[in-house]
C-alpha cells in the first residue's frame, strides 16, 4: 500500500537560491532516485559540472542555459517554462541562468550526492560545503568511497612532456611517466580540466622544453584492463601536492598508456609556457587567465 517516505527538506538558501528536496538522500533518506525543486531568484551560473547520475531538469518558470563543449567550441542549450531537458551521466556541462525567478526540477537517478557531482571550481563553496554537511560528507577522507569507481567519467586528461611521448610513440611501447613507478605505478591524470594549469605549474615549471596534455578514453583503457580509481591527490616523485587540494578526487591510471592502437588518446593539446617556465594555457581546452 502506499506509504510516506519524507518530507519537503531545505538543503540550500543562498544568496537567492533555494533548494528544497523532496525525496532523496536528505529528505527520504533513500538512494534510488533524487526529486528537489530548485528556485533562482537572479541571474547566475553554476561551475562546469560532471555528474555520476542521470539527472532530468524540468523547467517551470524562466530558462535554463545548458553550457558544454566539443571539439574545443562551446554549444549551449536553452531549456524555456515546461520543457524538460536529460544529461545524461558522466556528461560534462555548465548550468547558466541569464534571468531571475527560475524554478525548475531536477530528477536524480541515483540520488544526488555531493561526490556524485564533480564540480570545477576552487575551493569548497558556502553550497557545497552545506550539501555535504546534509549529506553526512563533511571531511575531504569522507568526500568519496575509498572503492570509488570512474567508469562514469570517460575523457581524462594527462599532461606530459613532448619529447617523452614522442620518444615512447616511436618505439611503438607504452607512455609511462618518468615517475610511475616512485608514484606507486599509476599514471597521475584530472577528469577537471580547469586543475590542469594549476598543478602543471606546482609540479612541473622546473622542466625544460615543450608539455601536451593527452585527453584519454577511460572506456578504452578498461577494455584493456587498465583500470582507473579515484583518490586522494598524491604526489609527483618528491614533490608533495598542493595545501589547497584537501577537496580533490584525482584519477590514477594503474597502467601506461598505449601509444600505437587506436581510440585511447582522443585528443592532443599543445601547453603554452612563458620563457620563465610557467604554464599559461592550453590550447583548445584552458584559456589564459
């Protein structure tokens, strides 16, 4: 027979957005699925966004810009008063609101949580610090599951210096880095492409000559038995991570990568460096700061 599960929960007030959950973690304390109804009353966006759940947004007043990017050129989606728009799992996007007195409603399957949503922005902000609270995540240990899986996310990213991948492309062998096996043999990578410059710079200005950043199929290295696994940020040989990256998930690739068969690099990007060393941007992924 039917039953009640919860009740309405107020999991976000902020600066003119609210977030009441329906059903979900939070407000039913259930996993299956996630219902909330969301209101924003001016105009904002949210950060570049990569989810481990399908999530459905129904929009019931205003519109809701879908921001996302292929091929290096960015597409946006808008979704008006009851349209309802699907992103599907693992897809990376930006949510923009360009006017006030939106509301819509987000289906999550599974429920939201907030290690289920990748978020590229620095630091931990007022929401996600809240959400996590509500969600029993409060210390970065607890952000993810120890045995927390990557298949959601395919496009990875690796940054490398040229002349290694071409020397390793030419012998028709494997790419690993020249620290792989001091790094606990894994191969160091980012699904969060906005981190990329930032790390380049705290663990690699001392290197000489030109860097690319590899986007890799997480899909591909699996079917190989390359297996991929979240976790805390380690360090590069003997230089320790960034005091900032507590928040940090980093996929480590236990395995190289294969540099002659096809569909596991998907894309090359040039780095840009000025003559001191620093890394600025990356051409067609990162744009100079």
């Amino acid at each position: 027979m039917p039953k009640l599960v919860g009740k309405s929960t107020r999991v976000v007030e902020h600066d003119g957005l609210t977030i009441d959950e329906l059903a979900g973690n939070v407000a039913s304390k259930e996993d299956t699925l996630s219902v909330a109804r969301v209101f924003v009353a001016n105009p904002t966006s949210e950060p570049w966004l990569t989810l481990d759940y399908d999530e459905w947004l129904c929009v019931l007043k205003g519109k809701v810009e879908l921001h996302s990017e292929t091929n290096g050129q960015t597409s946006v989606l808008t979704v008006l008063a009851g349209e309802t728009v699907f992103v599907s799992k693992g897809e990376r996007f930006r949510p923009v609101f360009p006017v006030g007195d939106t509301e819509y409603i987000p289906v999550c399957i599974p429920a939201f949580k907030p290690e289920r949503c990748i978020r590229e922005e620095d630091g931990c902000s007022d929401v996600a610090a809240n959400l996590r609270m509500l969600h029993g995540t409060v210390s970065s240990e607890s952000s993810a599951p120890a045995d927390m899986s990557t298949d959601h996310v395919d496009q990875l990213y690796h940054m490398c210096q040229k002349s290694l991948w071409d020397e390793a492309f030419a012998s028709g062998k494997a790419y690993f880095p020249p620290t792989f096996e001091a790094d606990g043999y894994f191969t160091h990578a980012t699904s969060v492409p906005s981190r990329l410059i930032q790390t380049a710079n705290h663990f690699y200005t001392a290197t000489i000559g030109d860097w690319i950043c590899l986007e890799l199929s997480n899909e591909a290295l699996k079917n190989v038995g390359i297996t991929t696994r979240y976790e805390e940020p380690k360090p590069v040989g003997e230089l320790d991570t960034g005091k900032d990256w507590t928040d940090w998930r980093c996929p480590h690739i236990f395995g190289g990568i294969p540099t002659q068969l096809s569909g596991f690099v998907c894309k090359t990007y040039p780095m840009k460096r000025n003559e001191q060393g620093k890394f600025l941007s990356i051409d067609g992924l990162v744009d100079e700061e």
